[in-house]
C-alpha cells in the first residue's frame, strides 16, 4: 500500500434496529451503510449534515409523518442517486431466542458480549471483504453513541476485528479509524437507521390496518412512503445485501427484492393499485 493513488476511501455506518415480527418475536436488525468519501463529502451531502447538526430537522423513522416527507425523500435520493457506487448490508436475528436461552452457556451477560462481539463485525465484513489487491480500501467506521457502547468498547473492538481478519485472509482493505458520533452528528448514521426502519417495514410488510379495521395514520403514511420511493429502492435493491441468523448459527442469504415486490403488491392491492384513500 505505499502506492496511495490506487487506495479507494469509503465511509462505512452502522447502526442497529428492532421490531415485534408478526409472530411477536423480537427481531434485531444490524446494518453498514458503504459510502464512497467522495462522495459523503459532496456539496449537498455536506449541506444536509450541518442542517442536521444545527437541529434544521431530524430523520426518526419510528416518528416518520407526512408532513416530514420532503425532507426523507431528499436525503434518499441525495444518497441513493448512484446506487451502484453504495453498498448496504445487513443482518437479523432474535436476541433472546428460546434456542439460545436454553443453552447451557446462556446468561444475559453473555449473551452480550455474543452478540457485540461477533455480530457487528460480521455485519460490517460481509459488505467490505474480497477487494481486489490491485485497488485497496481505506474505511472510517462512524457508530452512534450509546452507553452500551462505550461500556463494550464497540468502536475500538470493531477496528481490531477487522484490521485482523483482513490480515487473516489477505484481504486488501483497513479499517483507519472507527468512532463513536452522538445523536444527530452524522447525517451517514442517521440514514443508516432510517434504511433499517425502511426495510424493517418492507420485510415485515403489515397492513395499514390495526386488528380493529382501523386505518393506523402513521403505518400509513410511512407505507405510502415507501411505495412512493418504491423505483428507487429497487434500484437500490442490486447493491442490498440481506443475511439472517438462524437457530445454528448460520447466516442464510435472502433476497430483499423479493421483500419489496411482495410489499409493492400488497400495497397496491391495499390501495387499489396504488391509489392511496
């Protein structure tokens, strides 16, 4: 790597997510958003990350409404113009599974440290390995803070598991710095957390009516949402890469864009071919 014309520079986010599955079970979702540095740095990027900073607006899927779609649909599109350049890949799984709460080496404790100690890194290696010797690859790691976090040395433990297995496979890539963003710092780990909400809700893909008959005006706003950027995503789709953990330990491949021409059909059916009431 002395050669640094040929080193390609990417930003990599994580984040983490959870929901009730139709079958009440809680699910986590782990996901790294892969950014080229040119482009994170791009005049309108960086605009929309010191509008961010400056509390101008914020991006909560969870408290996604229709009156903030404007500002949703704009950072979508600035990030998501050239989806082949980005590269999103994320994981599910149940934390406390019965599987794993019957094994004889379960404890609240330890299954943290699993669960922090093999999970993002496997989430995040998944999206950066095999680079080509001839092209290496510098990342910065950008996590949101949190406690736990801290408590787990997240960031730190992150780099040394990465920076290893790259050695370890003769992989051409590094991780150069890994750190911990408060809340709002980052517009990268915001829209991190908003994809996962977004695919979250595609995977699960509920109606927009509660068990009484009754129209739930956040599920629909959020579902029109969705199905209005539904071109987008599918583009989006080729570069979304989408595992989950199964009761072995095992990593089993799905195709999200299955998930989302499921989700296109129900809503249009829902809304008689795509015609929202």
């Amino acid at each position: 790597m002395s050669n640094t014309n040929n080193i390609s520079k990417y930003d990599l986010f994580f984040d983490e997510s959870r929901y009730k599955s139709s079958s009440n079970l809680e699910v986590n979702l782990m996901g790294s958003f892969i950014v080229p540095d040119i482009l994170y740095n791009k005049e309108q990027i960086t605009k929309l990350n010191q509008e961010l900073q400056q509390n101008k607006f914020k991006l909560h899927f969870t408290d996604f409404q229709q009156r903030s779609n404007s500002i949703y649909k704009k950072v979508l599109q600035e990030f998501l113009k050239r989806p082949e350049l980005v590269k999103f890949n994320f994981i599910s799984f149940e934390k406390e599974g019965n599987y794993l709460e019957n094994h004889i080496a379960f404890s609240k404790k330890n299954m943290l440290d699993m669960v922090y100690s093999k999970l993002p890194e496997r989430t995040i290696y998944g999206g950066i390995r095999n680079v080509s010797r001839f092209t290496p690859a510098v990342y910065s790691v950008y996590i949101e803070s949190s406690y736990q976090y801290i408590a787990l040395d997240l960031n730190n433990k992150i780099k040394q598991q990465l920076n290893s297995q790259a050695l370890y496979r003769n992989d051409s890539f590094t991780i150069e710095q890994s750190n911990l963003y408060s809340k709002n710092q980052q517009i990268g780990i915001e829209i991190t957390d908003m994809l996962l909400g977004i695919f979250s809700l595609i995977i699960r893909n509920p109606s927009k009516y509660n068990s009484d008959g009754k129209i739930s005006k956040i599920r629909k706003a959020k579902l029109k949402f969705i199905y209005e950027q539904k071109n987008l995503l599918e583009s989006f789709c080729k570069s979304v890469t989408y595992y989950e953990l199964d009761e072995n330990g095992s990593l089993n491949k799905r195709e999200f864009s299955r998930f989302l021409h499921e989700f296109i059909m129900k809503y249009e059916s829902e809304n008689q071919q795509g015609q929202s009431v």
